[in-house]
C-alpha cells in the first residue's frame, strides 16, 4: 500500500477488492492502510463472485466482494469516543438504508459499513477515552457491528430473544445459513454465541447440520405452553397469539391478550408490524399476523365489553 501511497495524487483514489467478513481481517487491512497514508472513505459490495469459488469452501468469506475506496489520509488531531461513536451510529444508520434498499443481506450488509465507519474514525491521529487510553480498531469495527444492528432493529427495542428474531428475519427472511457464520454476525444482548444457543435452545431457529434457519409458527406450535410463561419474550407471546387465530379460538385469543396486558402493548404490536414487512409474501406467519393487525382494536373492543360484563363485587 505504501507503493499505490506514492502514486497517488492528493485527491486521487485507490481501490481494493477485498472478500472477508472476520474483524482480524478488517483490522490488518484497515492498519496496513493507516501506516501507508491512506484511509477508506467508501465501501461498495459487487456480486462477482463464482459459487464453488475455492474462497467460498471458507466460512469467513462474503458472498459479495467488497470494492474498498481509499484516499491519502488527511488525519487531524485526537478525538473523543463519545464524539466518534455518534459520527459512526449517524453514517452507518444512513449506511444499512442505502445498503438495504440495493438488496444486500447478511454479513454483506454489515460488512458494507466498514467503510463508510472507517472514513470516520481515519479523520483522526487517534481516538481516545475520557482516561486517554487509545481506541483501537477493533474495538471501533465491534462497535460498526453493534451500530448496524441497532440501525436493523429500528424502533423496535424488545427483549433479547425478539429483537434476535426480528434482526435475523430481515437480513435472511426464511433461508437457510450456515449457523457458523450466524454466531459471527448476530451480537445482541452480549455474547453472540450466547445469544445464538439460547435462542436455538428456545426453538427460535431449526438447525439442520450445519445450516440453521428462523422457526416458523409451523415449527413452534409443538410448543404446547409457548407464551404462557410469565415474562416470556414477545416473539413467544406473538406466535401464541398467531396459534390461537389460526385455531380459530377467538374467545381464547381475547382473554389471552386480556390477561397478559398485551392489548395495548406497544412494543408487541410493533414487533407484529415489523415482522409483517420483512417476512415473505404469502407466508403463513405473514397472513396470522396481517389478520392481529387488521383486526386489533376489534380485540381491544371485545376484550374491554367482556371485562364490563363482569359482575362486581356486590352484586
């Protein structure tokens, strides 16, 4: 990189094809252009990779390459963490929009943010915390990631295992990948691996060998008292409530979200919303779903005349 250094004019640009999801890749790439004078300033996945590519056998490789834009590093003085991790949740939220609306899913999409995060922080000598201890990049592309996947949840800021739940249905949908590179990817509540057995434990994903893909409410409903526990996460109380219109058990349905105070819940309807614009067209889960929508304060109704139907205690 020193040698394209040289050659490059002031305000000319290098560009490197890189393919490689794994932060010590990104890290070694991303100092080794530091040392050499330059930074990245964009980041533009390309599709031009054959599928039985010798690459492709690792599971560390994208399915895209990722064509790195750099230009000579103009790096100013230090700054603060604080003030940098607000300049990198604005542009990778800007970032996965753009990102999500040209189709990329997955690690490619999170991937795709290296760049313009890294144009951030490059603006600078060094990033330092309040106690003037450095910043590494590492630390700073682990912070991309958690950035991206915030962006990806939106509003919707459920418990652990929902959020999980939704933040996978849209980078993947309903397809199978492999569980190796999904406990790289998924960084929710703590720990990814963590993340990712209890969710498999709790029959949030069907894993098949090597592949893993979300639970349907075909998979789930042999969870005979799924949402029935207290504090159970929103996905849990959301197919339940799916199960029951399916069953046909509009009785049961109301009383169930009577007693669960999920009427008015806020947090379960925007996860009914958000999920009904990321699952496939057609889908069963989609159509249980359009149906609580469309028919939730007809529930609400229902639920509020039989509470005022209930004798008091007098009489």
């Amino acid at each position: 990189f020193a040698e394209a250094k040289r050659l490059c004019k002031p305000d000319g640009i290098h560009a490197v094809m890189f393919a490689h999801q794994s932060t010590e890749a990104w890290t070694a790439l991303i100092n080794a252009l530091f040392e050499a004078g330059l930074t990245v300033t964009a980041t533009y996945p390309i599709d031009t990779e054959r599928g039985n590519r010798m690459v492709a056998l690792d599971a560390s490789a994208l399915e895209s390459s990722i064509t790195v834009i750099c230009r000579p590093r103009e790096a100013g003085a230090a700054a603060s963490f604080r003030q940098v991790r607000q300049e990198i949740e604005r542009v990778v939220a800007e970032s996965v929009h753009r990102f999500f609306e040209y189709g990329l899913r997955g690690a490619d999409l999170i991937v795709a943010c290296y760049g313009p995060a890294v144009g951030v922080f490059g603006r600078y000598e060094r990033v330092e915390r309040a106690d003037g201890t450095p910043v590494k990049v590492p630390e700073l592309l682990e912070l991309v990631k958690e950035a991206a996947l915030r962006a990806i949840a939106g509003e919707f800021q459920g418990d652990t295992l929902s959020r999980l739940y939704f933040v996978w249905a849209s980078l993947y949908g309903v397809s199978e990948q492999a569980w190796d590179d999904a406990r790289i990817l998924v960084q929710i509540g703590g720990d990814s691996e963590d993340a990712m057995d209890v969710a498999r434990r709790h029959g949030l994903f069907v894993v098949n060998g090597a592949k893993c893909r979300l639970a349907l409410i075909k998979d789930r409903a042999e969870r005979r008292h799924i949402g029935e526990d207290a504090g159970a996460p929103l996905i849990d109380q959301l197919h339940r409530a799916m199960l029951l219109w399916k069953e046909e058990r509009r009785a049961d349905l109301v009383r169930y979200l009577s007693d669960h105070d999920l009427l008015d819940h806020v947090p379960f309807w925007k996860l009914a919303q958000a999920l009904f614009e990321v699952l496939p067209r057609g889908g069963e889960d989609r159509k249980l779903i359009s149906a609580l929508l469309s028919e939730r304060e007809a529930l609400r109704l229902e639920a509020k005349r039989k509470a005022d139907e209930k004798p008091g205690l007098f009489q």
